[in-house]
C-alpha cells in the first residue's frame, strides 16, 4: 500500500507540473500572438 500512495504522489506531481506548463505555454502564446497582430497591423497600416 506505501508503493501505491507513492505513485499516487507522483501522478499529482507530475498532474501540477503539466497544468503549471501548459499555463505558461498558453501565456506565452497569448504575448506572441498579440505582438504578431500588432506587427502585422502596423504592417497593414503602413
């Protein structure tokens, strides 16, 4: 039973290291989109 809450340990770290990755991928995909927009606006605009 120590091995099994062990793994269940692990599965929720590695859960919370996934969800704290995907949340900076998402932000850091947000900036880069906006500033690709706005490059290209200000491309369009010229």
């Amino acid at each position: 039973s120590n091995k099994r809450h062990y793994d269940g340990d692990q599965e929720d770290v590695q859960g919370n290291q996934i969800h704290c990755l995907l949340s900076e991928t998402i932000s850091t995909l947000e900036s880069t989109g906006e500033h690709t927009s706005n490059t290209s606006n200000k491309e369009i605009t010229k």
